[in-house]
C-alpha cells in the first residue's frame, strides 16, 4: 500500500518538499525490495488516494509516468484532492464502475480486494452515496470467500479532531452494507489520515500509514488546525495469507543506520 501522493506539477513543491521526487524513490526502493527477483515479491501495490494535490493534468501525467516503472500493476484509487476527470484523462486504463466512479473489485488469491470510491468533489471529508453503497452490496454478494477493503477516508473516528471531522459522513449507511458479511472481512485499509493508525471497528481489523508527501502531527488536542510533519514517508508492505495478515510499514526513506545485530 501506497498513499497520499499529492502531486504537484512537475518541479513544485508542498510544504517544502518535492512529492515527485519522493514517489522516485519509492518506485525505485519498492521496485528494488519487491521486485520478481526479491526476497519478498509483490503482486501489485494499491495507491489509496489523494494522487495528486490539485488534481492538475501534469501531475497525473507525471504519476503515471512513474508506475511505468514498477515491475508489478498498480491499482489507484482517488481520494479528496483528486479529479476523477483528470485522473482518467491522463491514465484512461483506470478502472471505474457504470457510474464513473473509480471503484473496482478483483480476486486475489488470498480473497476479494475491493477498492472504493469515497470522492466528494470540493469537500474534504468522505462519503459513500446510494449508488457507490449499491455497487459495493453487489460486489459482496458475487463471492462467500475473505474481502479486503480499501478506503480513502475512514469511516470511524480515531481520536484526532483534525482527523475525525473529515471521516466518511455515511458510516451508518456503509456498516450496514459490511455487516451481514462480517466474518469475511479479513482487513480494511486506509488513506487519507497521513499517520499510522491500527484498531478494530465493529470487530473488523485496520490499518493505516503515513502518506508519501507530508504527514499529520499526532496531536490529540488540534481542534482548529491541522498539524503537519516531515515524519518519514512510508509505505506498507502487506502479507495476506489464508490464516493471517500482516502489515509491515516501511519508512523507506529514513536515514537511521542499519547494520547486523
């Protein structure tokens, strides 16, 4: 898993840093440690949204310029501060549902991957609509195997106001979707809150990450404001058996030495 890119043009900058430089070296270090011929191969990597932060054309270029370079497919997903037109525009291959929404389901073999769309164009919190609840029980009910889900935004409060306020809106709604197929759901996984944050909701597991760009301070008290960091970028490299699974984070950029012990 990959997250919260925010993209700019190429040879801008958020908040001091350079996000396509940063995507470079997690291409390069996720190619390198996960590649066909690594100790640990991946499948795919799946992006969890905010792909870019103004939706801008070239960036989204850029983006897909970079995903070449894997030598394993990318699934991306849209969170906040994308476009769904820019994003199609510039990667056509993406996959969306009859609606035009960017959400698709595909089988694994460890069970189900189902990646959602909880875009609300202008807003930065989340939220599924009746159409998007509708495709997702449809997508439910085509398999009894395990399901993973995946989300931009999440849908409970995880105890960060800066972070709570901007939670799915419909998370009522979208339990009552998940509920009947709860012994299933092996794992859910999110973008969006730019920390590494785990627990349970309703009994399911989750999981989140810091993003690639900046981060979000953790900070219980942030009421009116949203802390930011230069905390180390990461990604998450996920382990899904059939009795198990593991999410190992890895802050891939972090210069603290290694060495044998």
């Amino acid at each position: 898993q990959l997250t919260d890119l925010h993209l700019v043009a190429p040879g801008g900058r958020l908040y001091g840093l350079d996000p396509l430089e940063r995507l470079r070296l997690a291409v390069d270090d996720m190619a390198r440690r996960h590649g066909p011929d690594s100790a640990s191969p991946a499948a795919f990597v799946v992006v969890t949204g905010d792909l870019t932060h103004n939706g801008e054309p070239d960036a989204y270029r850029a983006l897909a310029a970079e995903l070449r370079r894997l030598p394993f497919p990318a699934h991306l997903m849209v969170g906040n501060h994308d476009s769904r037109a820019g994003l199609r525009a510039a990667i056509p291959s993406v996959p969306v549902d009859a609606r035009g929404f960017v959400q698709h389901a595909f089988d694994t073999p460890a069970g189900l991957f189902i990646l959602l769309d909880s875009l609300v164009p202008g807003a930065p919190h989340g939220d599924f609509c009746a159409t998007r609840l509708e495709w997702l029980a449809d997508r439910l009910v085509e398999s009894d195997g395990p399901v993973f889900l995946f989300l931009h935004h999440a849908p409970m409060e995880v105890g960060l106001p800066s972070s709570d306020r901007l939670m799915v809106r419909s998370a009522g709604e979208f339990w009552e979707v998940l509920a009947p197929h709860r012994e299933r759901l092996r794992h859910m996984f999110f973008g969006h809150l730019h920390r590494p944050v785990c627990g349970s909701w309703h009994g399911v597991p989750f999981s989140s990450i810091r993003g690639l760009a900046h981060q979000l301070w953790l900070d219980f008290g942030a009421t009116d404001h949203y802390p930011g960091s230069h905390e180390p970028a990461a990604y998450a490299v996920v382990r899904a058996g059939l009795d198990s699974v593991v999410v190992h984070t890895h802050d891939f950029m972090d210069p603290t030495a290694t060495f044998n012990l």
